[in-house]
C-alpha cells in the first residue's frame, strides 16, 4: 500500500472497520472493528496515490472511473466512517489543507457565471433526461430540500410541505404577479398558481424543464395564471409583488450576489415579499466541493450567511425572517439515494455504468454534507419594507394550517373527478 495513504488512515481511522485492499491485493486493517464494515479495493497503484494526495476530488472520481471498488459496504458506510472519524472536515493533513485554500483562492474565477456561462451550466445537470428524474423525485418533481413536518413524512408529503411552508411566508393575494426565479419544472409556481391564484411567472435556463413546467400548465388549465420562460432573470424588466427562488442562489456564484440582490430590488415592488431557499454552510465561507463543481454543478456555490447578508443590506433591503432547516435536506437526500439505487439498472440503461457510479457518489456525499459536515438550509425573508409582514410569525402557520385544508379539498375534488370519469367510460 501507498505509504502516505497507510499513514493517513493509521491516523484517521481511530474507531469503526475499515478493510482496504491495496493494488497489490494486500488487505490491511484500520480501526477498533466496531460498527459496520466497510471493504475498499484499489485496483491500481495511482488510485491510492490520487486519493491520498486529493481525496475531496479523487475517492469519487477514483470511484466513478472503476479504478475502486467496495467489497463491503458502500459509498455512504464509507463517507459515514471518514466523518464520524474526523469531524465536519476530512481534509486533515498539511497538504489537503493547503489545496483547500487554493480552492478557495481561486473560486471566484471558477464562478464567473455570466448570463452564456450560467446557460451553458445549467443544461449540463438540468437538461439530462427527464426519465432520470423520474427514477428519484417525487411526482411534482421538486429537486430541493423538502420539509419533513411532520418528522415521518414521505417524500411527496414533505415537498408538498415544503410548497407550503413557502407559500405561506410570501402571503400571496389572489392575483398578485410572482416571477419564480428558477422555476424548475414549475411545482412552486404551479402550486402558487392553482391554490392562491396568482399570477406566476417562472424562468430557467433549462430547456428540459421550460418545455416541461409550461405542458403541465397547460394540462392543468392553468396556462393563463401560470407562464414560464427560457431566460435569464436578470433578463426581467417587469416588477412583481412577490418573488419566490427556491434551490436556484446556489448557481450564483460568490461574485455575483451582489448584482442577484440589485436585480431583486427592481424586481420586487415597493410593498412587496421575497422569500430566498437555499442552502448555505454553517462553518463560513469556503469553496465549493472539487467533485460536485467538476461533475455536478459546474459554476456553483453554496454560501454561508455571512456572504449573503451584506449584499442583502447593500441593496437597501430589509431582512424580515431567517429560519434555518438543518437534517431536512439530509432525510430529502435519504429518500431520493435510495430511490435512485432501487432503480439504478434503470439510470443505467439511460447513460452506463460510470455515470450511474457518479450519480451515487453524488447522492450520497451530498447527504453526508448535510448530515456530518456543516450544510443546512436558509430561508430569509426580504421587503423593501419593514412593514411589509406581520409584526409575528404566527400568521406562518395560521396560513399553512389553511393551506393544509385546501390541499385536502382539492385532493378529495381530484378523486371524486377521476372517479366520475371512470364511471363515465364504463
């Protein structure tokens, strides 16, 4: 074996049974052999060497390419031992701290996301087929962080949630004009849409999802309330009573919050409310994974608080609610890994083997971010005016409450209407 990698994992590996077989079909033993066990096979001399001196970047490139396997275990048993091994960060050794601090250095070239850039970024993770989505998401297609109230919620209960919990803080009048900022495959505007009955206009820069979020608009009579568009926010010149952007700031990048925050403040009328998901870092600033920016989500960013919040007074906004969602985006991640590996022959069967062994890492260091390392979700809440919401936060729930009672009317509506129409063509 690698003598920098023996020595790393002789350090690290303190508590759990990690077996690592070398390139030369040595196996060697680390830990006390409580817990899981965990089996990791090198299949060539350089993947132990790449890993030990890069191991952010090279375990799931390494992994994707083949060139490791797992005898025993997986990804996530893996990823669970390293970090409840080590703590929020793995990165310990001088030199993997060291290219840490390049990253960083160097992340606000690696984000540069004019409005081509940004285009050309998000084709490359959103334009992928909409089959593979399908393997994973819930049936709305929502693809950000759900809300698990209450805490044993399914997956399409907690997004349904979560639509909720948004809806609610944007106190959405009837016919009030909403620009989604990143509409995904239009579940939010859809749903501001259907049961507020506002007028909601979407934009994404992917095409995948344009076509998509406008056939559901129109297969739900809802294409006169419910529009979106293949551009670029910054794009916008109408202004709006509510703004909404839900899992869309993190492909921003760190440059540019302040021309995001600008853009908001001419977007958003002078008594109106937006309201900002994202996730953001517990632990300050830092640079986005090597991974998940090389493989995943070219351009993007996830920020801490402490960036955000300047840009937000610069503006000359006022922040009227922070909430913060800790382990929901960990238990969403839960659920949309193991969708995915229950029908991972059919992800296969779309593009191979590599991409489905990229897919995995992804899901799953993903979830270990969010449930041993420092990511969370942030909602703020932004008014040009203070006076914009009530002076409590009760009316967050009383509205959630009521929306929770127009979710079950309208369902019982759907069925007894699908149920007609049966009746009818028998």
């Amino acid at each position: 074996m690698n003598t920098m990698l023996r020595a790393v994992l002789t350090r690290m590996i303190k508590a759990g049974d990690l077996t690592v077989t070398d390139a030369d079909g040595n196996r060697h033993q680390f830990g006390d052999k409580t817990g899981v066990p965990v089996h990791i096979r090198f299949n060539n001399r350089q993947a132990e060497r790449a890993v030990v001196l890069d191991p952010e970047l090279k375990v799931g490139e390494c992994f994707m390419d083949g060139d490791i396997d797992f005898v025993e275990g997986d990804v996530y048993s893996f990823l669970q031992l390293v970090f409840e091994n080590t703590g929020p960060t793995a990165a310990t050794e001088p030199w993997m701290k060291m290219i840490g601090r390049m990253r960083v250095l160097l992340r606000r070239f690696q984000q540069m996301n004019t409005i081509a850039r940004s285009s050309r970024n998000i084709k490359s993770h959103y334009d992928l087929s909409g089959e593979l989505y399908d393997l994973f998401l819930d049936p709305d297609k929502q693809y950000s962080c759900a809300y698990f109230d209450p805490p044993n919620a399914t997956l399409a209960e907690a997004q349904l949630a979560k639509k909720r919990h948004i809806a609610a803080k944007l106190l959405v009048r009837e016919g009030d004009k909403v620009l989604d900022i990143g509409c995904g495959w239009g579940g939010m505007g859809l749903y501001l849409a259907r049961h507020l009955k506002a007028n909601v206009t979407g934009v994404t820069l992917s095409e995948e999802q344009y076509g998509i979020a406008n056939k559901r608009a129109e297969e739900e009579g809802l294409a006169d309330r419910a529009k979106f568009l293949l551009t670029d926010y910054r794009s916008i010149h109408d202004r709006f009573d509510r703004l909404v952007s839900v899992g869309m700031f993190e492909h921003v990048g760190v440059g540019h919050f302040g021309e995001y925050f600008q853009h908001v403040a001419r977007l958003l009328k002078p008594d109106g409310i937006f309201l900002l998901h994202s996730i953001g870092r517990a632990d300050g600033p830092g640079a986005t994974n090597p991974f998940i920016r090389k493989y995943i989500f070219p351009g993007g960013y996830i920020p801490a608080l402490s960036e955000v919040l300047p840009h937000i007074e610069k503006a000359g906004l006022y922040v009227t609610d922070i909430e913060i969602l800790r382990l929901h985006y960990a238990e969403t991640l839960k659920a949309w890994r193991e969708a995915f590996i229950a029908r991972r022959d059919e992800a296969k069967a779309l593009y191979d083997e590599r991409f489905c062994r990229m897919w995995e890492f992804y899901l799953a260091a993903s979830e270990s971010a969010f449930r041993w390392q420092n990511m969370m979700v942030f909602h703020i809440q932004i008014a040009h005016r203070q006076d914009a919401v009530p002076l409590t936060r009760s009316y967050i729930e009383a509205e959630e409450k009521r929306l929770k009672r127009l979710d079950s009317a309208l369902r019982i509506a759907n069925s007894e209407e699908t149920a007609g129409k049966c009746s009818m063509q028998a």
